[in-house]
C-alpha cells in the first residue's frame, strides 16, 4: 500500500529544527544550511499543506495552533526514525567486518576457508580490501589485517597465524620434464619465477639460496611476475620453479597441481600474523566471532607476539 499523502521530506526536517528553535537562524546553524534555505523549506511545507505553520514578526516566529498539533506528530516520527536508525547503524557496526590482506593470502588462504565461517556466522557480513604492501595499512579502516611480516608495526597488536616455511614448488609436468634436481643448486639452470616488486618482508630467491647455504649466482632464466597469485599460477602451468609459503600453497600440494622438486626447506622467524589497532576495541561480536573462528582454523600453535 502506498503511503501518501506525504510531504517533501527535507521541509519536514526544517520545520521541526525551526519549530523546536523557534528561530530560522538557529535551525539553519544546527542543520549547516542558510537561513533563507530553512525559509524556503518551511514555505515549502505550509504551500503544500495550505496552513501557515508559523506567525512571522519582525524578530521572531511563533507556531500557529496547526504548527503546534503538526511539530508534536512531526517530532515524534523524527525520533523514531532517528531511533531505528541508530539501531541498524549499531547493529552494522556490531555485525559488519572489515579484512584487510594482500591478494595472494585473500585468494590463496582465505577465500577458501570463508566458506565454513558462514555457515557458522550466517549475521556476519565480511568485506574483503586487498592491499600489496604492509605500509598502506594506515589509510585502510579495516578491523582486522592478515599480513606476512618479519616485524609487525608498532601501533599494532600482532598474533602469530603461522610461521614461515619457503620451499620450491612447480608442476609435476615441469619436474617430469626437467627434474630430477638434485639439490636446490640445480634448479639455477632453470626458469625460476620471481616475484617483482615484492614486499621488502617476502623473500626474494636471492635470499632463499642464501640462507639455505648455496652460493647464489644469476638464474639462467627468471621470470618476474609482480603478483604471487599470479606466481603460482605460473607455476602450476609449467613455466617454472616458485618459491612457496607452506599455508599458502599445501592445498595445491595436496590435489597435485603443484609439487617440490627438491626437499629443502627454509624456517625462519618471519610469520604471518592477524594485526590489530591497539586503540580502537576489538571486542565487537562481530570481530571476536572472526578472530576466533580463525585462529581455531590453524593448525599449530598459535603464540601472541606480545605487541600492545
């Protein structure tokens, strides 16, 4: 059923600060208008009611006894409106998350687990924001970021997801091809892909020969890819060696579009982590719902880093 007749919205906004002011100019201070926009609003309003709503003297306005009856209903549906308002804005609040982490951890961790929290927390609505680099964290509002990091910020409250874990991977058809390898050197003779313009936190295969004792020298061939979503991607199609972080990749490892060439594996103290801002609460149903379900996913222990 249409609910009709009614009256242009906004004018029933100026009329009600102008009635409850009794003064034009008040009303356009509170609402951040001009005083000759509340006037044209209240005429407005009497021109479609076709009762003067106020008696207007040279200084000041009074409220007809129509002004009178029309301010206390106005009013009143105001506030309830005003009331209903807050409570779905707070409910939003209370319900509605924000994550923000890379494309790759979204794509390749995340979005498939999402699945299983929803059946658990249909009320709870995720919104996902990929960003590339830890230091755009500060201009995203997000309530929750899931990031690979050596050293957390320090405005950060940081737990530890999972620790780091690097190995080789590629296509099973790229090790049938090519391989056996018989140790990590030899996989310099072939394609290794890259990732380009990397986070300085996320290892480069310079560092990964390194710290597993090769002597690093030049790749034969390298191919830069400046996405890791994009690097495996690669990998699984046969253009290359990656390297792999072990939560990102096992589910590739384990339906066999990916496999290790070689056994070597890197441990180090770098970890992905679940951050928080320390000063904003993060005690809303909401976020504790998501920061327990999550940790519940992780296999391993899970250590606080102890930031605050």
């Amino acid at each position: 059923m249409k609910i009709s007749p009614l009256p242009p919205m906004n004018s029933l906004v100026a009329f009600e600060a102008a009635a409850r002011h009794l003064s034009f100019t008040q009303a356009a201070h509170e609402l951040h208008v001009t005083q000759g926009a509340i006037s044209r609003q209240v005429r407005s309003l009497e021109d479609y009611l076709g009762k003067p709503l106020f008696e207007r003297a040279h200084r000041h306005v009074k409220l007809t006894t129509m002004g009178h009856r029309y301010t206390q209903a106005i009013r009143q549906s105001l506030t309830d409106i005003a009331s209903i308002t807050d409570e779905v804005r707070s409910w939003q609040g209370t319900y509605q998350i924000t994550v923000a982490t890379t494309s790759a951890m979204a794509s390749l961790w995340l979005l498939p687990k999402i699945t299983a929290f929803q059946r658990e927390h249909d009320n709870i609505e995720l919104r996902i924001v990929a960003i590339e680099q830890l230091r755009d964290l500060a201009r995203i509002k997000s309530d929750i970021a899931l990031f690979y990091c050596r050293k957390p910020p320090p405005e950060m409250h940081a737990t530890t997801l999972f620790y780091e874990e690097v190995f080789p991977v590629c296509s099973p058809s790229y090790l049938e091809k090519y391989g056996p390898f018989t140790g990590p050197e030899a996989l310099l003779d072939f394609t290794l892909l890259s990732l380009e313009d990397a986070d300085q936190d996320w290892m480069s295969w310079k560092q990964w020969f390194t710290q597993v004792g090769v002597n690093s020298q030049p790749p034969r061939r390298r191919l830069n890819i400046n996405s890791y979503s994009m690097l495996v991607q690669a990998a699984m199609i046969g253009q290359g060696v990656a390297l792999g972080w072990s939560q990102l990749v096992d589910d590739y490892l384990a339906l066999g579009q990916l496999t290790r060439p070689v056994e070597t594996v890197l441990r180090s103290q770098a970890r992905f982590c679940l951050l928080e801002h320390s000063d904003v609460s993060s005690n809303r149903h909401g976020v504790r719902a998501f920061r327990e379900w999550l940790l519940n996913t992780i296999p391993k222990e899970v250590g606080d880093l102890g930031l605050t």
